[in-house]
C-alpha cells in the first residue's frame, strides 16, 4: 500500500517556512536538521516537499526507532528526529547536535538544545484527557527559560475538547484517530494546542503545542 510521507501539518509548516533564511544542513545516519534557524550565518534552501519526503524514506530505512518529523515555524527549522532514549513513559528523540524534544504519548514535556528551552511539565491531567478523548478542564505547568536564562513557571487552565475522527497517514503509519483541541489561558497568555490520537491505543500521532515564547508552536508528527 503506498504511504503518504507528508500530511498536512509538516506540509503547511513547509508553506511558512518557505523563502526564509537557513544554515547549513546535515545528514548523518538517516537524519537530516536544517539547523540554520538556531545559528543563521548564510542562505541556504529549505526542503521542499519533495525532498522532505525522501530525507523521511532515508530516515524510516536507516534505523528500526520510531521517528518524528519536527517543525518549529517560529524559529523557520524542520528536522527528522529518531529516538535516542526512553524512561518510562517518555521517550526523547534527538539530533547529532544534541538538540532533542522529550515526549509522553506523544506529548512534548521539554525541549534541550533550542534556546529558552521547556525544561519540564506538569501534564498528566491534560494528557489523560487527550488520550481518551473526552472533555473537561484542567490545570497545566509548563517552566521555560527566559531570556535571562531563568526559569519562569507558567500555569494555564486548559479546556479538553474532542472533535472529529480522521484518518492519519504519516511515514509507516496509517491510522484511524481523533482531533483533540487544548485551549489554554493564564492572566497574559493564551494558547490552543491541537492533537490527532490513535483511536484504538490513545497515542498521540499528531501535535501542535505552543512551548515558549521564543519558540512559539512546534509541529511534531508520528512517522513510525
């Protein structure tokens, strides 16, 4: 059966990243960061769709970890990302820059290596919700560095709400799942943040969620 490499999200962050500014890329091992949005010190061609797709086939074909594809919009990066390491629930993926997210079930919990990183979050209540798919308010922590290197404690009251059923087709994966919108507030911030789960063991194959202020939305979608 053939499998679509690219579905809409890490589309659309393709669509906002085109035409900006970029470093130099690299490849090592079936993965592939533009790194040139952290660093910016010349112009170089971002990946069009086409070339993303086969920097994802080269990925899936060079290692058996599950993979993510990741796009930071604000900070006009995309990377492919294979797992490097697993605690428990949470599995973090990583670059040979040692730039690296950490996920639980698909959720981000902290970013290294980007600047005014996430170092950690209070998730569990929200994260029970998305994953059963079902409605109801909640509270979340998130701490993230400032621009003065300190970190700052955000909570937010969240509002769970389930939506439609889709079908996700990323890399290998092709499954049947949910869209879950998260709707966060605190006095000076706002955020949604938007998910697709797997309708059959409440995965998180695709997410969209807001995890600093200089970093803004990241993009990550289930490749494996």
């Amino acid at each position: 059966m053939t499998k679509r490499f690219l579905s809409g999200l890490v589309a659309g962050a393709l669509a906002v990243l085109a035409g900006c500014s970029g470093g130099d890329g690299e490849t090592s091992a079936g993965l592939s960061m533009l790194k040139g949005a952290f660093a910016p010190k010349k112009e170089a061609a971002l990946p069009n769709a086409a070339q993303l797709t086969a920097l994802i086939q080269k990925s899936l074909h060079a290692t058996n970890q599950p993979i993510v594809a990741v796009a930071l919009p604000k900070r006009k990066a995309i990377a492919i990302m294979p797992r490097i390491e697993v605690n428990g629930a949470y599995a973090t993926h990583g670059t040979s820059a040692r730039r690296s997210l950490t996920l639980k079930h698909g959720m981000v919990t902290a970013t290294r290596g980007f600047g005014e990183d996430l170092m950690s979050s209070d998730v569990d209540a929200a994260l029970a919700l998305i994953r059963s798919r079902r409605a109801g308010t909640v509270q979340r922590v998130q701490r993230y560095l400032d621009g003065e290197n300190q970190t700052v404690a955000l909570e937010t009251t969240c509002r769970v709400t389930p939506g439609g059923a889709v079908r996700y087709q990323s890399g290998e994966l092709d499954r049947r799942a949910v869209k879950v919108q998260e709707t966060c507030k605190a006095q000076s911030t706002r955020f949604t943040n938007s998910y697709q789960v797997d309708a059959a063991t409440g995965r998180i194959l695709q997410a969209q969620q807001w995890i600093s202020p200089l970093n803004g939305m990241v993009l990550i979608q289930q490749l494996r």
